[in-house]
C-alpha cells in the first residue's frame, strides 16, 4: 500500500514525538529540499523566480510570521504591512551606513529591530483583546507608514520619497540590484525559508508553544496555572514580528529592489498575508506556505489563462482575477474554516486506513 505505518516502529519518545513520524513523510520532506536546493537553481528562470518563487518564499515567511501570533497565540493583527516596512527601511538603512556588512546579518538584524518594535506595539494586549486589538494595531499599520513617508531620514533625503536598494555580494555573488541573478534570489530567499520554518516549527512544539496556545484557548485559566501572559503575549508578538520583519528586508531587497512605504507596503498587503493564514489554515506551519503558494500561484495562472489564453484585455482580466480569489476565499472558508493544513490532514489520514472505511 502507498502510506502505511506497518513496520515503522518508536523505540523512545523523541522518535515518537518527531515531526514527521511516518517514515514515508521524512523521505517526502528530504526529497523536497533535495530538489529545492539542488534542482531548481539550476532550472529557474527569471520568470518562475519574480513571479513565483521568490515571492512565494516571502510571503511563506510573513504568513508564518502571522500564523504564530494569530494561529498559536490568538491576538489578532491587522499590522503586518507596517511591520514589513520596518523591517524593509531597517535593512535600507543598515544598508547604506554600515555597507562593508553582509547583507545577510541585515536582514537578521533587521528582523530583531522589527521585533522590538512588534513588542512595543504588542503592548495594548496585556488590556485589550478581539475587535480592540485588531483596531489597536491597525493604527499601528497606519502610524508606521505615515512615519516612513513623512520623515526623510527614514529614506535618506531623497527627493522621490523612495528607498532603492544598493548592489551587494554574499560569497562573491551579487545577491541585491538589477544585476542578481534568478537563482541567487532564489537561494537567499530559501535558506531563509527554511531556517525559519525550523526554528518556527520548534518554537511552536516547545514550552514557549505552549504557553501561546494556552493563552490562546483561555487566558484566565492560563494565568491560574502559572502561564504568564505578559511574557507569553509579548514573546508571540516579537517572534511573529521578528519573522515579519525578515519577509518585508527580503521583499525590499531581493524582490523589489526599490519601494516606497505606502504603496509597497500598504493595508493592502496586511490583508493579503491574512487572507493566507486564514486559507492556509491558523495554527499550523503546513498552512503557511499553503496558503502562500495558493494566494502567490493562484492569480499568476488565472492572469496567463485570462489575458495569456483568452486574450482578455489586462485591466479587465485583473478585475475577474480579484472576484475570482475573493470568491474562493469565501469558498474556502465555508466548505473548511480550518483552511488547507485540515484538508491535506484528513486526506492524510484516509490514506492510513484506506481502503477500509474512516
């Protein structure tokens, strides 16, 4: 039979308790990064690498980011464009006055300047919760973008307003600017991934996992059993930002290259990352980069069939797009609210016992 656990036996609790049990699951999983990181570099094209991979990894990492506040911890967020663009201008400006740096602890420091700030405004959840909490850090959202446009020191004078990013190396191979390759872009934006989803994964498993789902299922119980919720809630927020902030150096300046905060960086783009925990599923690593590659592949295929196959003018072709997306957001959360982690779950489990009756 194709998915079994005959004869795939635990002899301790570490084996038992691993994060893919089944030994066909641990095979897949080797097999995926053998092929992303040995395969497709050698394969990419531009195209695939700005349309699709690179942005897709991006998001995976803001979408976890997000998950880890939303899904395991329970506070709602509605900031997460503005804390991409902390993270964004952050690494623009590490950029440029420390440029014999690697890029690479950029972007990391980036991400824990982002999270001290995430934590600042994490601060109203210690009060507030739901709808206000929501509220509270879309002002946040606002405030952010509202600081980087109207403050020039954040984008260095320039007279445009916008933040381009300088050409710079990692290894010798140029990583940033015009001039970076497709498979480099890629590669950056995949250790990183990976990485990310690792400590992400075993944050989620550990102590600390566990008190953000304990304050996400009931805080007041929570407090009575010894959890603290301020270092609980403050944690979730500045690892949730931490990872934010790393998305947004990375969709600065490896994707984009050059932004400006309102519209790179926009409420627009806090939903969109939203929209992909909700699909991908809440509380889990898998639906994080489901929902990325759905909400990232999706309006690539519908824009080639629409305007590419049909030979729909553009601007009418991105409308339908936009109500066909939206449409299937409905969809998805009507027919499974758990998003695609449940549905690759249970199709998991019918494999197990199939073909007997489940």
């Amino acid at each position: 039979m194709i998915y079994r656990e005959a004869g795939d036996f635990k002899t301790t609790y570490q084996a038992d308790n691993q994060t893919f049990p089944l030994r066909l699951d641990r095979m897949g999983y080797y097999a995926i990064l053998a092929v992303a990181f040995l395969v497709i570099p050698f394969v990419i094209s531009d195209y695939w690498a700005t349309s699709v991979m690179v942005p897709f990894l991006i998001y995976a990492i803001a979408a976890l980011g997000l998950n880890i506040l939303v899904g395991y911890a329970g506070q709602v967020s509605l900031g997460t464009g503005g804390f991409m663009a902390v993270g964004a201008y952050a690494t623009y400006k590490l950029t440029t006055m420390f440029p014999d740096v690697s890029i690479l602890i950029h972007v990391i420091v980036s991400g824990l300047v982002t999270a001290l700030v995430g934590m600042l405004f994490g601060l109203p959840s210690l009060r507030i919760k739901g709808f206000y909490l929501a509220v509270a850090t879309l002002a946040a959202q606002f405030f952010l973008i509202w600081l980087f446009n109207k403050v020039p020191w954040f984008y260095n004078y320039s007279a445009s307003g916008q933040i381009t990013m300088p050409e710079r190396t990692v290894l010798g191979q140029i990583v940033t600017g015009p001039a970076t390759p497709a498979w480099a872009k890629y590669l950056v934006c995949l250790t990183f991934a990976v990485a990310l989803a690792w400590l992400a994964r075993n944050l989620t498993r550990g102590t600390i996992g566990r008190k953000w789902m304990a304050i996400r299922d009931m805080d007041i119980a929570a407090e009575i059993i010894g959890v603290n919720p301020l270092t609980a809630k403050l944690t979730a927020f500045g690892v949730s930002s931490f990872l934010i902030g790393i998305a947004g150096a990375l969709f600065f300046s490896i994707y984009l290259g050059a932004a400006e905060a309102s519209e790179a960086f926009g409420i627009n783009k806090s939903f969109l990352v939203l929209f992909m925990v909700i699909i991908g599923g809440l509380g889990s690593i898998f639906g994080s980069f489901a929902g990325a590659a759905f909400m990232v592949l999706l309006p690539v295929f519908l824009k080639n069939v629409l305007s590419g196959s049909l030979g729909w003018p553009t601007d009418l072709a991105a409308h339908i797009e936009l109500m066909i997306v939206g449409a299937l957001i409905v969809f998805f959360l009507i027919v499974e609210p758990h998003g695609l982690a449940r549905l690759w779950r249970l199709t998991k489990e019918k494999l197990r016992l199939w073909p007997f009756p489940h």
